[in-house]
C-alpha cells in the first residue's frame, strides 16, 4: 500500500486509487472532481488520492495549455488537500521544483520520460515523500529496478512504480500485462494508469489522441492480474478539458467502472 498521510479505508481489502483530472484548470473543476471522487471512494471503501498536475511540462506544440501558474495551481491542490482532509500527489519534471511541490504534494510523481533522470530521483527522494515513478513507455519492467534502487539508495524507502504502456510503432501504445508481477517483485506497489495508456501519441496535428472507450477494458484486466492500485484521469467534459481530454474517463462513468472494479477484486482474493 501507498505509504501517504490521511489515506482511509486501508482495511477494506480494496485496490487504491489515483484519480483526477490531467492538469489544474480552475480552482472550480478540482474542488467538483475532488468533491465527487471523494463521496464515490468513500462509499466504495476505496483508498483514494486526489491528482492533478501543477503545470504540463511535456507538450507536443508551443501553442498546447501547459498550466494556470504554478503558484496558483500549487495552491488549489493545498486547498483540495485541507478541505477534504485527502492526500493528493502532482508531477515534477525538474530538480528546481521539487521542494516547492513537496511542500503540498503527499506523493510526488516522476513522469515516464524522466524515469532515467537521477537528479530527480534523487531530490524526490531526499524529500521522504512517496515517489511514485512512471515506467517510461521505452523501458522493459526489469529496468525500473534501478530507478527503484536510486530512490532507496537515497534514502527514502517509500517507492511505487506505475505502468503506462509501451511504445508500439510511432502512434500508439500496448500494454504488457507481465509486466505487474515483475514490477511487484521489487516489494513496491504498482499502479496501473488505465488512461495514459490508451494515449496515441505523435499525431499529425500535434495533440495526442486516445481510445477512452477501452478505459473499463485496461483497468478490468489489471485488477484482473493483482495491480495494487489504479490511476485514472477524469473530467466532467473530457470534450473540453485542456489538457489530455482524449483519453480521459467522464466523471458520471467513474461509478459504474469502480463498481465492476471492486467485483473483480473480491473474485480473485
């Protein structure tokens, strides 16, 4: 289990969840999906943890929303945090930012393009927040080991790994289910992110695509095969969300899909 302050329901046998939206829109759209997500998890027995990122560093095009300020956006998460009393995580893409977003983040999370970067592992870890690690989508589960060990090496035993897909051809991304046992083996937790996965990326027009409507099919099959814990990004509108909208799963579907989840669950435990 994810080792966060304030994460509840950690005997209800449950997987844990990572949900929000993909990037802090408005103080408005976080305190509604912090507000619903929290009623749903709770009634569920769910572990939960509320996601956002501060700002998107990883763009295709110059002209792509990357965020509303960092300042401001650090603050909407510390107001979700203190009004619902949850953990909530965010990303980190540089060394310089790292002690500002622990300073509001209970989990501090490595994008998969940066799961080489030693510098940020080692300052994440320094932090002796949880760091959750992306596998990056050119690495083999077997070597997230290292960034495992860089992170424990630094002194900080709170790790957790999070399959995202693997690069198949130039637009799209597969999942290798193997890949969660092997993970597991390094005694973290691993999360399975049924969202960035469906992502096609490298499109023509420059705005990363999605399949949104396999969203119950990905996040079925890691249940299926004992992932700890699941990363969902979610919207109200994914239609008008300004960051990542094709692959997100609409709010109103968020009940439905955990329902199933938790069937699953209770049949192979």
């Amino acid at each position: 289990m994810l080792n966060v302050p304030n994460l509840k329901h950690l005997d209800s046998g449950n997987f844990f969840l990572i949900a929000g939206p993909c990037a802090v829109e408005s103080e408005e759209l976080c305190m509604r999906v912090a507000e619903t997500m929290v009623a749903l998890t709770d009634k569920l027995k769910i572990p939960y943890i509320f996601k956002a990122s501060y700002r998107k560093a990883n763009r295709t095009r110059l002209d792509s929303f990357t965020g509303i300020g960092d300042e401001q956006a650090l603050d909407i998460l510390a107001k979700v945090k203190q009004r619902f009393q949850i953990p909530v995580t965010t990303d980190i893409h540089a060394v310089d930012e790292v002690q500002r977003a622990a300073q509001v983040a209970d989990a501090l999370q490595i994008p998969a393009f940066l799961c080489r970067q030693t510098d940020l592992l080692v300052a994440a870890a320094k932090t002796g927040k949880m760091v959750s690690i992306k596998k990056g989508q050119f690495m083999s589960a077997e070597a997230m080991g290292f960034a495992v060990t860089k992170v424990r090496d630094s002194g900080n035993p709170h790790v957790a790994l999070i399959e995202r897909g693997t690069t198949f051809g130039y637009t799209d991304l597969v999942v290798d289910y193997r890949g969660i046992p092997v993970m597991q083996n390094f005694d973290v937790p691993v999360i399975l992110d049924c969202t960035h996965s469906l992502q096609q990326p490298n499109g023509s027009t420059g705005v990363t695509g999605g399949k949104p409507a396999l969203i119950s099919t990905i996040a079925k099959a890691g249940i299926a095969v004992g992932a700890d814990g699941l990363f969902i990004e979610t919207h109200p509108d994914p239609s008008i969300a300004k960051s990542d909208g094709a692959n997100m799963l609409s709010l109103d579907n968020m009940e439905k899909l955990l329902t199933s989840l938790i069937k699953i669950r209770q049949s192979i435990q």
